[in-house]
C-alpha cells in the first residue's frame, strides 16, 4: 500500500491526501492520454534534495508538446509547485510524481474542449525492485511482449497509457517467477525494461541501447556521465539477448529503480551472478551524487529550502 502524505497539489491549490479526488469520466481514465514524470527526492545534509528537477520538468512539457497537450502553467510553475509539495508534506525523502492529465469534458478521441489539469503528489518509496534487489541485484525474463514500435507511440513522451505494455510485461515476468522484464523492440534487439532503461558492461566497455524505442532516461544520462569520469567507454548500440546472456555485468537504471544489478536473464547467470565492479562502482557514485556527497554534481539537486 502506498503510505499516504498530507497534501496533493491539483491545479494550483493543495488538497488533503483523502481528497484528491476526480470524475470517473474523466478523459485520461478512459484513453489513457496523460503525461507524467517520476522524480526522486533525498534526503541530504543541507536538507531534502530534489534530483535533475529542470530535467524531468523539461521531459514533462516534451511529452505534454508531442501529444499536442497544453499544460496550462509555465515550466517555471510547475517547478516550484513540485518544491512546494515536498515541502508542506514536511517530508525528507519521496518519489514525486506530477500528472497532467486531459479532464471532464467531452468523452471520445477527440477532446478539444476538456481542460488540461494538472496534479503533483509526493509519497515516500523504497526500493523499487527490493532492497535485495540492489544489494544482490535481480532476476530478468525477456519478455514475450515487443517494446512500443516508433510510429506506433512516440518514446519520447511518458505517457500513461504507454505502461499498458509494460504491465503485460511485468506480470508475466512476476507470474513466471522473475523480478522483472526487459522487452525487445520490433526488430528483435534488446530496448527496455517495463520501467527502467538497461546497461551492459562486456570486457570493461559499456553499452546502452540507443534512443529509438526507449525513454530518454534521466538516469541512464547521469550514468552515463558518471561513467564517462571513470574512463570508461560507453556506447549507444543496439545489442542482442545473447550478447546481454554473456555480458560481464548489466544493470538496469530509472528514477524509481535507481541502479539496479542484473543477475540472471532467462535462466543464465550474468557474469558472477552477482553485483560486478563496475555496476557496484557505479551505483556507489550514484547515491552519493543523489545525496549530495559528491561536489562536481551538485548542480543536479534543487534544495528544498
Ligand atoms: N524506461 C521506462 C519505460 C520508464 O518507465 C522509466 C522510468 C525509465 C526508462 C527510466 O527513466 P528515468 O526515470 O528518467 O531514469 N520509470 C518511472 C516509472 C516507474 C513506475 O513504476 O511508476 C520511474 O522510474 O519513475
């Protein structure tokens, strides 16, 4: 169950957590046309720190921008909404998750008339895939689902009804036993996992897949340049199962999933069957860098003061 806070911002006023209510006819319950974003808060020593905040606002106004979505606030709004959501909930450490949605209106496909609306909650969350999962890391189906096709959805929006797929991918990754799926794309290459972009390291040189059928991750970026100081060559190629099957090490990466090792993919160990060094390097540098212990990346937190 989800550990409720106080207060949920829904179109400029907040509401008490029992409250944040909506119509049952509202559009997006139906269509599923809605943007959202996943941001993580963290606790630091100069107070709660919100990661790549500038970043995720940006991906959210995209994806508003793709859909032909009108977000009625500016960037600059919804930002210091999300600051003042973790701060009247008086809370340390949370997953923010704003939504903008289409509203009660017209119902059908075509909604010209229905308002924009807009909410932002915060809740505390763990670890997204066990806190086992990110100490011994987790076990990986290939799913029998294909990842969105480009010109079927446009993977550079977070959009709602896009997690229909990865739903299916999940539960049948869960039913059969596993912790989660990664899906290939049309072609058969290796894309995503249901929430989470994957990472493989193979003879010290990293590779992540490339940006066509994927989100654009904002972990995968930050890891991406971590990686970068630590000299190791990471490229963005499209990759095979059974080149993940006898990788050294992979991992997947998402603000709900953090860093989290891969351990076993379809019945084959990766690598060790543990956490490798550089996963473990990796994710090491990442929390220091999301608990602000880490000077170069500071400019990536946004205090909540
Ligand atoms: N791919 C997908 C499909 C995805 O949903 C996410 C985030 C990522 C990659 C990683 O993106 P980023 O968070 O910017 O590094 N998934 C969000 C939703 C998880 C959920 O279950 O809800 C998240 O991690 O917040």
């Amino acid at each position: 169950m989800i550990q409720k806070t106080e207060k949920i911002w829904m179109d400029g006023r907040f509401i008490d957590w029992d409250n944040a209510n909506v119509h049952i006819l509202t559009h997006t319950l139906h269509y599923g046309l809605g943007v959202f974003e996943g941001i993580r808060c963290y606790d630091t020593k100069k107070g709660p720190a919100i990661f790549r905040l500038d970043e995720h606002i940006e991906r959210l106004f995209n994806s508003a921008h793709i859909f032909l979505m009108e977000i009625p606030f500016s960037k600059k709004e919804i930002k210091e909404a999300v600051i003042r959501t973790v701060k009247v909930n008086k809370i340390r450490e949370c997953y923010i998750r704003p939504l903008a949605y289409i509203g009660y209106g017209a119902m059908g496909l075509y909604p010209k008339e229905n308002p924009v609306n807009v909410s932002i909650a915060v809740w505390p969350w763990g670890a997204y895939l066990g806190d086992d999962g990110l100490n011994k890391g987790i076990r990986v189906r290939t799913s029998s689902f294909i990842r969105n096709h480009v010109n079927a959805n446009m993977t550079r929006g977070k959009v709602c009804g896009y997690y229909v797929n990865s739903q299916l991918a999940k539960k049948e990754a869960i039913t059969s036993g596993y912790d989660e799926a990664v899906l290939l794309d049309t072609e058969g290459y290796v894309s995503e996992g249901s929430g989470e972009n994957i990472f493989i390291v193979r003879k010290g040189k990293m590779k992540t897949t490339p940006l066509t059928s994927i989100l654009e991750g904002i972990t995968r970026d930050s890891i991406i340049r971590i990686a970068h100081d630590f000299r190791i060559k990471v490229t963005e190629e499209r990759f095979t199962r059974d080149e993940l099957y006898i990788s050294d090490e992979a991992f997947f990466t998402g603000t709900a999933a953090e860093v989290t090792p891969i351990r076993e993919v379809d019945g084959r160990v990766v690598g060790a069957g543990k956490p490798g060094e550089i996963t473990k390097k990796l994710q090491s540098v990442f929390f220091d860098v999301v608990k602000g212990k880490n000077k170069k990346y500071e400019s990536w937190l946004t205090y909540v003061k």
